[in-house]
C-alpha cells in the first residue's frame, strides 16, 4: 500500500512538473510569435489571401494567441508593480476605454424605444406594412424586419455595455461577506475575483465564442479541433458566407452581429478584468486614500454619482 501510494504521489508530482514546464515553454515561444506576428503582418491581415484568413481564424481561438496575450499581460504587470505610475496609467486607459464605448452605445437604448414607437404607428395608426428610411437610395423592410432588429439593440447595450456599468458599479451585488472585511482583505477578494473568475470566463466565451463566429460567416466551416495545416488546406475551398437567414421570412438578416458581439463582450470584459486586478493591487498597496483615484464616474450634477444607492 505504501508503495502504491508512493508511485501515486510521485505520478502526480511528475504530473505537476510537466503542466508548469509546459506553460514555461509556452510562454517563452510567446515572445517568438509576438515578433514574427508583427514582423510578417502579411500572413494573417492580408485577407485577400485565403490562407491569411484561415490563419486569422486558427490564430484567434489558439493557444498561442491565448499565452501571447498571457505574456503580455505579465510584462505590463511586472513593469506596472515596479513602476505604479505605469500601472494607474494602464487602469486609466482600460477604464477609459470601457466607458467610452459603453456611453456610446447606451444610446442604442434610446434608438430600440424610438423604433419600437415608430413601429407601433406605423401599424396601428398608418397600417403600413412596411417602413421607408433615408435619402436618395431609401432603406426599405418589412415591419417584422424592424420589430426583430430591436434584440440588435438590446444586445448592443447588455454586450458593450456590461463594463461600462461595472466600472461605473451598476451591477446588483448579493453582499454576505464584503461589507463586513477590512479595506485590504475587500482589495484582496477583488484581485481573487478578477484572476479565478473574470479572467476565466472571458477566456472561455471567447474560445467558444470565436469558432461559433467564423462558422457563420466563411465555409467551409473551421472547428476548434482543426489543425493550423488541415485549415491552410480548406482555405483552397473558402469563401465568404455572411448568415443572412432570419428566423421569419421578412424578418431580420443580420444575426452574424450578434455573433460578433459575443466575441467583443468576452474581449472588452479580459480587458476589464485585468483593470479591476490593478484597481485592486494598487489600492491596497496604497491604501483606503487611493480608493477610486482617477476612477471616472457619471454624475448627475453637484457631484452626485449617477448610480449612487442603485445597488
């Protein structure tokens, strides 16, 4: 038995070792990729080669391409925690940009409530069976094509939107533990949260979400499983295949969108999660006065936080 779980402990050991040499491994490639990705921007942009859009479609969904970005990230990190300056520099510019596109594009609120009464009279008042917008060359569907188009505008404002409101701290929270901990032991939970819960999810709503992507817009269609080679070889085959097909017959035709979205909300909430990470480490190696330094949060005039008692 002894020997058994000896051989047992040994195996999980030489287990752990090749994981962790695996990643080292990888990582150490990822400044070799990086370089030759710069280097040779021919081979995966230039998108009328075939081959490069295939290879741009390998690539996205890779692991490479997920210990490139791993890789870069660490260097930031590093550099930020022995230059803090650099590091608020970096939650600055990701904070920035959250908020920037999220209050671009919470308009699309406005416009999906606009529609919908434009809609209504449309049928209801003027019995028109369809509707004409525009100049000169007029854009012209049928009513069940604006009606479906609304879901477009709403997954604008929950996919684009989703970081805004967590840096803006819109999101309902269920508080058991956090409100009770000290101002060092809350940062600490936010840098757990943002490692072993953000970052996770985002990674694997992009894998998936990636592939779910190129399979309605190109055929043949790539497969996660798909090798580098066996995609360069069914690139002799490819060609553009946009899904134009609605769920009714004059209903809307544009549902790749939404697959885009999917993919740009896994991207803008990594993003998001490395900010909250340095949010987090930089405030507890600060302190309680660096509590939401730089953080640029709407207002409602006389200094009044917009979402100020709304969670």
């Amino acid at each position: 038995m002894q020997e058994e779980s000896s051989a047992s402990f040994g195996s999980a050991l030489g287990t752990l070792w090749n994981g962790v040499l695996w990643v080292l491994q990888h990582i150490a490639e990822a400044f070799y990729n990086i370089g030759y990705a710069l280097t040779h921007p021919s081979l995966w942009l230039d998108w009328s080669d075939k081959e490069a859009v295939m290879r741009f479609v390998y690539y996205g969904g890779s692991v490479e391409f997920f210990f490139a970005v791993t890789t870069i990230v660490l260097v930031f990190t590093v550099v930020g925690m022995l230059h803090r300056p650099f590091m608020w520099g970096c939650v600055r510019v990701l904070e920035g940009f959250a908020n920037t596109v999220g209050r671009f594009f919470a308009w699309a609120g406005l416009l999906m409530v606009l529609q919908q009464i434009i809609i209504v009279f449309m049928q209801r008042i003027f019995t028109r069976p369809d509707i004409v917008i525009g100049f000169g060359i007029p854009l012209q569907f049928d009513i069940s094509w604006y009606a479906e188009e609304l879901k477009l505008y709403n997954a604008l404002v929950v996919s684009l939107c989703a970081t805004y409101t967590f840096v803006q701290g819109g999101h309902v929270r269920v508080d058991l533990i956090y409100s009770a901990v000290s101002f060092r032991t809350k940062k600490v939970i936010d840098m757990f949260g943002s490692i072993f819960f953000m970052i996770p999810m985002a990674t694997l709503t992009w894998m998936y979400g990636w592939y779910f992507m190129w399979r309605h817009l190109i055929v043949p269609k790539p497969s996660a499983s798909d090798t580098l080679d066996r995609l360069v070889l069914k690139a002799r085959a490819m060609r553009w295949n946009v899904e134009t097909i609605g769920f009714s017959p004059n209903g809307f035709t544009a549902y790749f969108l939404f697959k885009i979205l999917l993919v740009a909300f896994a991207g803008m909430v990594f993003l998001q999660a490395i900010a909250f990470f340095y949010r987090s480490w930089l405030e507890f190696r600060e302190g309680v006065e660096s509590e939401n330094k730089y953080l640029d949060k709407d207002t409602l005039g006389e200094g009044e936080e917009a979402y100020e008692g709304a969670h």
